[in-house]
C-alpha cells in the first residue's frame, strides 16, 4: 500500500523527463531507400523457353538440333514430318500446351521423330494424321533412352502403311502415360526394354494394342476393340490391373516365359483372354465369354485366384506341369479347368 501512494506522488513532468531520451533515440521509422528487389528468377530465366509457331497452312519440319524447352503456340499443320530431333540430341521438352500437331493430306511424315535421343518429354496435345507415326524414337542400334510421353492423343496415323506403330519408342527406360492412342491403321505403342506403359486408353487400332519388347511394366491400361491383340509382351514383363476387351484375337497374349500376369480383365476377344508362355505366373485376372478360352498357361505356370466363366471352350487351360489352386471357373463350354496329370489341382470352385 505504501508503493502504490509512492508512485501517485510522482510528478507526471519527472516520467516524461526520463522517457523523452528513450524516444529520442529509437531512430527512423521510415526506411531510407526501397528494399532490395531480391534474387527471384521467372520461369523463363530459370528454363528459357523456344516457342513453335502455330499454323493454318502447311510448313515444313520444325527441327531442334539442342537440348531446351520448347512449346507449340497454336494449332500447326505440317507439310511433312511436324518436328525432329536430330541424332544424339538429349534433355528436351516439347509442350504441346493443349493444341494440335497434324499433317497436311498426302504428305509423309511423322508427327515427332527422334533418333537416338535421350530423356525427351512430349507432353498435353494432339498428334494427328501423319502417314507414318505419330511419335518414334527410331534407331537401328538401341540408344535412345528415358523418353516421356504424357498427357497426348494420337489418332489416324499409318495410312497406307500398316507396318508403322502410332507410338514406337526402340531403345530403353521411356515412360507412355496418359496418353489416348485410338484409331490408328497400325500398332498402338511399341515399347523396347526397361520401360513402362500406364494409364494409357489404346482402342480401335487396326492392328494390336500395345507391344512390349524385352522386360516392361504394363500397368493401368484400357485397350479396346484392336484389330488384333490387346497387349502383347515379347519380353518377361509384367502385365498388371489391365482392361482388355473386345479385341480380334487375344486379350494378353505373351511370347516369352517368366511374366507375371496379374489382376487383369480380359472380356469378349475373339480368341483367348490370356494366352501365356512357360513358367508365367496368372494371378487374380477375370476372363469371361471370351471366343476361344478363358486363360491358358503353357508348360510350369501358377494359376491363383482367377475367375474365368462363359468362356467358348476352356476356363483354365494348362499344357501341364501348373499348380492350379483357388480359381473359379463356371459355365465354359468344353472344360472348366482342363490340365493333364502332371499338374498339382489344388481346391478350385469348377463344378
């Protein structure tokens, strides 16, 4: 109490004394020059990018002979092949932002040509029209290497000449996804070693829907009402979570021993559904009212968990020497799980 009435005895003009040099002191509170405008760069700065002029009439070959950024600022037609990439050219990105490569009536060209390039991106548009290919990495000896391919639609290539793919990538490591790959007079997607192919929507292609050679993910895909097989591996790859219906010969269809085939759909094709070499394991795929048979696995193959009904002739078929265990196979015309002696049949519902 003594404190307090201390304190209100102080004359108000001694506080102001001691405070008044404190304030005198703070300094200036408006800066004395602007601040510093900082060390952010933009985009351009950072990744300068090489525009590719858009068209109504037809140009000829864009050519990029350099790694960089390059983007497509409008609709451009093409009066041969639209862009190239020429030998041993790497780290380079085309964004189509959404528009239209295609190629003028009667002229020969590819879309994008690569040769024996490294890490290019195509990315966000449309390729369509050209007599060739819609995009290629095409060398004889295999360099080509870590190309991405995203986000783009290829549709009517290949017109009189049934033997280019819509999308042909030889070499290794490249990466297909997202991409719609329809209406094509040849092959879908070829794909070499090492690389994987997901997501995609493959459908109405006169001939198969994606090719895989040598060890590929499949994974993800739609392929649809090909002129011939859906999926078609040359190499031990693995073929998962794919929808494939509909097609003129088989759903899967492997020529090499080792894949692993594995939660599939694989509906309405002419032939098999998954028509698979030696020593593959077939898990956990559905394979119905297919033309020929459900799935068939030659010599030393798995079959697990599989669901295979109203098929024409066979649900599971194995050359011999399987283990056929936990499937389900009902209504197929001439067998429900068909196999010769060799083979270990464990508990199947197959009545």
């Amino acid at each position: 109490m003594k404190f307090t009435k201390v304190l209100a005895c102080i004359p108000i003009a001694f506080v102001l004394m001691v405070l008044y040099p404190a304030v005198l002191s703070a300094g200036e509170l408006e800066p004395s020059s602007p601040p510093s405008s900082g060390t952010m760069k933009t985009l351009d700065e950072v990744e300068p990018r090489i525009p590719i002029s858009g068209s109504d009439e037809p140009v000829s070959t864009f050519q990029i002979d350099g790694s960089g950024s390059y983007y497509l600022t409008g609709n451009r037609v093409c009066s041969g092949t639209g862009i190239y990439l020429g030998s041993g050219v790497g780290n380079v990105t085309i964004d189509l932002c959404g528009y239209t490569l295609s190629a003028e009536d009667g002229s020969t060209g590819t879309g994008i040509l690569m040769q024996s390039c490294s890490n290019v991106a195509v990315l966000n548009g449309t390729i369509t029209g050209f007599s060739l290919r819609g995009i290629a990495e095409f060398n004889r000896t295999g360099t080509g290497k870590g190309h991405k391919i995203s986000g783009v639609t290829i549709s009517g290539t290949g017109p009189g000449y049934p033997t280019f793919d819509a999308l042909s990538l030889t070499g290794s490591e490249h990466l297909v996804e997202n991409c719609i790959i329809r209406d094509n007079s040849n092959d879908g997607i070829l794909i070499m070693g090492g690389g994987t192919v997901r997501n995609n929507t493959v459908v109405n292609n006169a001939d198969k829907g994606i090719v895989a050679y040598n060890r590929n993910i499949v994974t993800g895909n739609r392929c649809c009402l090909n002129g011939d097989s859906g999926i078609v591996s040359y190499g031990a790859s693995i073929i998962k979570d794919n929808v494939s219906c509909s097609n003129d010969e088989y759903g899967i269809h492997t020529n090499a021993d080792g894949c692993r085939i594995e939660g599939n759909v694989v509906s309405s094709n002419q032939v098999y559904g998954i028509y698979a070499s030696d020593n593959c394991c077939i898990k956990g795929n559905t394979a119905n009212e297919n033309g020929t048979g459900g799935i068939h696995g030659a010599q030393n193959c798995l079959f697990v968990d599989n669901v295979a009904c109203s098929n024409t002739s066979y649900g599971i078929h194995c050359s011999g020497n399987g283990y056929i265990d936990s499937n389900a196979a009902v209504d197929n015309g001439i067998s429900n799980i068909y196999t010769d002696s060799s083979s270990t049949v464990g508990t199947n519902h197959a009545p």
